[in-house]
C-alpha cells in the first residue's frame, strides 16, 4: 500500500457561524463570473421552491446547508452584495445555522432583547418561551417560507429576528461584570454587526416587492 502524502488535503467540517459571522471567502475566480452564476443559482433555487407546493422539495430546501455544507453555500453566496438575492439567501441560511448550532445560547439573546424590541418580537413569530427548541423552529419556519410562502415576509421576520437578538446581545454586553470587558465588547460588536444585517434584509424585502431584488 502506498504512503498517503503529508500534504494531501484533510476533509474538514463546515466552519461553525454565529449570527453575526458573515465573513467573506476569499477567490481566486473571475469575480464577474462569480457573481453571475451565484444570482443565477438563487434566481433557480428561489423560482424552484415557489413553483412546488411539494413540502418535501421545500423542506430539502430548507436542508440545503446541512447536507451540502455551510462552506459550500458560503463559497456560493458569501461575497454577493447583502442587499441583492444571493445575499439575502446567504444570510437566510447563515441565520439558520446558527440557530441550528447554538440554539441555547441565542435563546438566550432573543430573550434578553424581546422586551426591548417588543414590536420586532412579534414580527418575528417567536413561540413562548423563547427556548432553544423554539429558536430553531422558529428559524426552520423562517426559511421555509421564503420558499412556500411571501418572500419579503420571510426577510422581514429574519429582520426582526436579527434586531431581537442585537437588542439582546446589548443589553447583556452593558450587564456584563466590569471584569468581563472582553466578551462585552463581542457583543457589542456583534449587536452592531446584526443590527447591520437587519436592515439588509428590510431593505432586500423592500426591494422585493418592487420587482427589484435579484
């Protein structure tokens, strides 16, 4: 049996994202051609999803990340504009994840901001109490109506699921212990970051029903 080089490539597991994690990934392709088949690719996905009432075809959908991994969606989408198609699926799919992956810990921020943002609380459709398997339905939920159901509602929930969070995160980074500035000051970037997406999606919804998303 032959010796497996050294320098062979190691599989790797999808690189965990919280909410605010949305870095790009860097390419060597040509950015244009890039950029053509990630809006194509969610133009396809999108009009696919919307044009079956097939709750199987939605739900594998909705799966997409968890059997294609989040790199692959990333390496896809990551580096579109936030405020276009392949941008607002992006973020839709990292939101996702994330719920999926630290149900508890953004539980925990959704409940912290909930009274702060009491409007965006019920934009969002959080189930009572807001706990770790709500989290994740909620954001199953979410996903699966950007398929089956308005578009522009899904984003706008994504929103407001993003503002609740942030206010959390806020709230938590200004109780934070004075000797814990450290993680305070992540949240607070975090909550920046967020607060930042939300108003992408508000304002990829908006485009939306313009007939101007793509």
């Amino acid at each position: 049996m032959s010796e497996v080089s050294s320098n062979a490539p190691r599989p790797h597991k999808p690189k965990p994202f919280a909410p605010a994690d949305f870095e790009p990934y860097a390419g060597g392709a040509d950015p244009a051609r890039v950029s053509e088949a990630a809006h194509l690719a969610a133009q396809a996905l999108v009009h696919h999803g919307r044009a079956t009432d097939d709750p199987v075809v939605t739900e594998r959908l909705v799966k997409l990340s968890d059997e294609q991994g989040l790199e692959a969606v990333a390496e896809l989408w990551a580096e579109s504009p936030p405020r276009s198609l392949p941008g607002a699926l992006w973020r839709l799919y990292a939101l996702r994840a994330a719920a999926q992956q630290n149900p508890e810990r953004i539980s925990s921020y959704f409940a912290a901001g909930r009274n702060v943002a009491q409007v965006s609380n019920v934009v969002a459709g959080m189930a009572e109490p807001p706990g770790a398997d709500e989290v994740q339905t909620m954001a199953n939920t979410i996903l699966s109506g950007a398929f089956e159901g308005d578009f522009d509602v899904a984003l706008e929930r994504s929103a407001a699921f993003c503002r609740v969070v942030a206010l959390g995160q806020a709230t938590m980074a200004d109780d934070a212990d004075v000797g814990n500035e450290r993680h305070a000051s992540k949240l607070t970037r975090d909550s920046h970051q967020l607060m930042k997406t939300a108003e992408d999606l508000e304002h990829a919804a908006a485009s939306w029903r313009r007939g101007e998303l793509d």
